[in-house]
C-alpha cells in the first residue's frame, strides 16, 4: 500500500482489525469443533480472554514479520501460502514456548491444531479477496511519464511489476513526435 507521495505506508488499522478477527474466529471455532458445541467454552473459562489476546498478538506479531502485509506478497499467491504456513510454524513455536513457561495459558493440542488450519483458511482467503477487490474497485491514479528512453521504460516496468495497484500509466510525453503511436 503507498501512502500520499508516494511513501510506504502500513495496510492500516482495517487489515490488521480483520486479521485479529479472523484469527480469533479461527480459534473459537477450533474451541466449538473440538468440544462439539459451547461445553469447550466453559471448560476453558479461567483465563479465556487472556489466552485468546496472547494467541492473536503472537500471530499478528507473526504475520508482521513474515512481511505478509507487503503489497507484492499479497499479489503473489504462492509466496504468500508458503510465508503463511512458515508465519503459523513460527507462531506455533513462539505460543509453545510460551505455554512450557506458563502453563496456565495453555489452550490445548487438538484446539489449537484445529484452529492453525482455520486461521491458514482464513487469513489466505481474506488476503486474495483483498488482492482482488484493490485491483478491480480501488481508484487508480493515473500516471503520465515524461520521456520515453531508458529510464521510462525501466519505470513503466518497475510500477507494472512492483507497485501498487493503485497506478494506472496512461501514456507518455517525448518531444519527437515522430514517436507518437508506438508501443513502448
């Protein structure tokens, strides 16, 4: 995502409010399938809440580390699969160490297994529905490059390939007309 002049910016408050809710989506749902119904809710009621925010911090943190809020990992779709499942091991590996120290938190082996292939689920889906929705209802902002050497055909390259979807090249300015209607 780009910012105003140009500038990296972070996705914003929306796509990490609706990672943290995916995620917890993904865990309650782990919580009801394992146990069948609201018996695994209250069976887990002592420090519910603070198992569940230790969980979503530790994957947000995750997933923030991976860079899987970078635009052209988005883009990607196997790349993005690949960073999530590695996101998830590593979130795995944080939460069990966690776990080893206080056991307290601990949520349970079949929960939490059950919610890591939710949350995969979920957060891959959420991330293509949004690489497709900026690419077909975002403005674009229309770019017209001066010149048309080298350097205008590395920067039409570099923004088709590498930028936002948010660009749109609407053509090029060069002071030999004899160049008018050529593809570049």
């Amino acid at each position: 995502m780009f910012g105003k002049n140009g500038f990296r910016s972070s996705p914003g408050l929306l796509f990490a409010f609706m990672d943290s809710l995916l995620v917890l989506t993904g865990i309650l749902l782990g919580i009801y399938f394992r146990f069948g119904g609201d018996n695994g809710f209250i069976s887990l009621g002592a420090y519910l809440v603070l198992r569940l925010m230790l969980i979503v911090l530790v994957i947000q943190v995750s997933f923030y580390y991976f860079d899987l809020y970078d635009p052209k990992i988005i883009r990607n779709r196997k790349k993005m699969g690949i960073l999530l499942m590695g996101s998830l091991g590593a979130s795995s590996i944080l939460l069990a160490v966690i776990y080893y120290m206080i056991p307290l938190l601990i949520v349970g082996r079949g929960i939490f297994a059950i919610s890591l292939f939710l949350i995969f689920i979920f957060a891959f889906s959420w991330r293509v529905v949004y690489s497709h929705a900026l690419k077909t209802w975002a403005p674009k902002e229309k770019l017209l490059i001066i010149g048309t050497g080298e350097l205008a055909k590395k920067l039409k390259t570099e923004i088709l390939e590498n930028g936002s979807e948010g660009f749109e090249i609407v053509g090029f300015i060069d002071e030999n007309s004899d160049k008018i209607g050529r593809s570049l």
